[in-house]
C-alpha cells in the first residue's frame, strides 16, 4: 500500500488506507502531546502500525481516538519521555512490547469513547478535508501532570490508569494491559496475584540470565546493585497499590506495609526510604503514607533529618511537624511510630 502524509502543526503524521481505513505508521516532529485524529482523508483511523512512534523522544502525552482497534508491534517503544497515554473503552489488540523501555510511563488513562474537542478546531490535510470529526472527533488535550499528583479528588472515580501503566512497566504483564476489562474485580485479582509473585520472588531472580545474555541494562551492574534495583521496584509497586487501593484485600495491605517498613531507614537496607527520598520528596501522598506506616522511628528519625539536608524542605517541614504533633504527656511520641 502507497504511505501517504500529512503536514500538522505539531510534525508530519503517515499512513496507509486499507480497506478503507486509515493506519498511522510514522511520526516525525517535536510535540510534547499530541492527539490523533478519528479520520483522515474521511477514513476512520483504526490503527497504529508497528513501530510507529519507536524512539519518540519528546512525545510526553498521546490521546488516540475513539476509531482506534489494533495498536501494533513496538509501537511507543523506547519513547522514554512518554508520561501518559489515553485510551477509548473499547477493546483494543496490542502487539508485542507496544511500551518496551517506556520507563517514565505513569498513566495509561482510559476514557468514555465520545471525549469531545473541548472547542478545538479539526486542522485540515493537505487534501482540504478535516481531520477530525464536524463534531469533535479529536481528543481533547492531554493535561499538565506533576508526576505523583495524580490521586482522585473528592468526588471522582478511583482511577486504575496508574496501575495499568505499571502492568507494562514494572509487572511485565503484557496481559493485564486489558483496556476494557481494566479496573474491574477481576482485572484488579490478577494484578494483585501478579504483584504477589513479583514481591515475593527473589532479588537475585534474573540476574544471571541477564548477565549472560548481556542485557544492555546489566551490563557492568553486580549483583548487590541488581538486587537493590529489583527492591526498589517492589518497593515503588508497593507504593503504588497502596495509594491506589481499590479493592485491595486487608492480607495484601498488610504485606506491603510490612516489605515497606522493613526496608526503612537504619535497616540493613533502605530502599524504601531512598525511593522516598530521591522520587517522592515533592509528593506529600507518598512521604505522609511512609510516616503513616511507622517507616520512623526514635531510632532513625535523626538520620533521616540528616539525609534530607537542605533539599524537599516541604517534606522535612512535614516531618517535623508529624513528630511535634505527636509528642506531650508522658507518652513520647516516638513509642507510637515503632516499628
């Protein structure tokens, strides 16, 4: 099939028709978000073509349309600024390793079909026809995102976008990345099953055929940093489940409070207090849930004081407070955070 273009303001977009349906094959620009259209040329856009976006290196956001079916082979794989990614209810075929090292991947939201063009004005292709829909067939804009400042506020639904980003990126459960079936009871089971299996497998689990098959990630990492890497992935999924957790049964709770605590500052290792620390230290959710879960103590409190310096003055003022409030009487407030 002849691959045609097509110039936007934001890059140059390609595609083939088949079967009068329109495939996206390449991308070439600078956007930082970009929506896809729901036609072009009057064809329904049902497609990403493998490798499409491969190795987009400034794409943070993408909204595909509501027309979207099949995304294909390595398609945003190696686009390592893509922050989110926004879905139609619908069902949706995915090839192989569609997010391969997409690893600021934090969002893959999924929407009612119908969002709307929030007022925005389809531009037109080089053949005068709109892109998108009369009525508004383009995606509205992807927002502005704090990493981590992305809970639910009063009054809105639970979102599952968080997990399904981590089922790609930190569970490696291809499986789970289910756009229609994503945050229902038994979607959420079978992460939680696949969360078990990862927080309970060895740290040392993989490292040597990777170092065997020369995996460019390992190459030159002992196995002392390979296993602390593999913790503080557990511990951020952790985090994560936590903080998302509908649905979430008290026996699972209580194991990943416990692998959070136990990894703390002044243990033997302190993953959970490095990923707070270098990760979260402007996400108030995830250093108020580390206090929350008795991750400090009379015993490290200073310590931790001392790692923090001068840097995340809103989480060492936060902690401060956390402590002041909880001293008084004869109780020292400390007996209440021991481990």
């Amino acid at each position: 099939m002849t691959e045609k273009q097509i110039e936007t303001e934001n890059g140059t977009i390609s595609y083939r028709t088949e079967q009068e349906k329109a495939i996206v094959t390449g991308f070439r620009g600078f956007a930082a978000n970009l929506s896809l259209p729901s036609r072009i040329q009057g064809y329904p856009v049902t497609a990403i073509d493998r490798k499409a976006f491969l190795s987009q290196k400034s794409l943070c956001g993408i909204c595909l349309p509501d027309t979207i079916q099949e995304v294909g082979d390595w398609a945003f794989a190696h686009c390592g600024s893509l922050a989110e990614i926004s879905f139609p209810k619908r069902e949706v075929r995915f090839g192989r390793a569609v997010f391969k090292d997409c690893g600021s991947l934090q969002r893959i939201v999924v929407r009612e079909p119908d969002c709307g063009s929030g007022g925005q004005t389809a531009p037109e292709d080089s053949g005068g026809e709109a892109w998108g829909e009369p009525d508004g067939g383009m995606c509205a804009p992807l927002h502005d995102r704090i990493p981590g400042e992305s809970a639910p506020g009063a009054g809105e639904k639970p979102s599952c976008a968080e997990l399904l980003a981590a089922s790609v990126t930190m569970l490696e459960a291809p499986y789970l990345l289910d756009i229609r079936r994503a945050g229902s009871r038994e979607w959420l089971e079978q992460w939680d099953i696949r969360l078990l299996s990862v927080l309970r497998a060895s740290d040392a689990e993989g490292y040597i055929s990777q170092s065997v098959y020369g995996e460019e990630d390992y190459i030159g990492t002992d196995l002392e940093e390979f296993a602390s890497a593999r913790r503080r992935t557990k511990v951020r999924l952790s985090f994560l489940r936590l903080l998302r957790p509908q649905r979430l049964h008290p026996a699972l709770r209580e194991e990943l409070e416990q692998y959070l605590r136990s990894l703390t500052k002044g243990r033997s290792t302190e993953e959970t207090w490095q990923v707070i620390r270098q990760e979260h230290g402007g996400h108030r959710e995830h250093y108020s849930l580390f206090a929350q879960l008795g991750c400090i103590t009379e015993d490290n409190f200073q310590g931790i004081l001392e790692d923090m310096g001068e840097d995340n003055p809103e989480m060492k003022a936060f902690f401060l407070q956390y402590a002041e409030e909880r001293r008084g009487g004869a109780l020292d407030f400390f007996q209440s955070l021991e481990l």
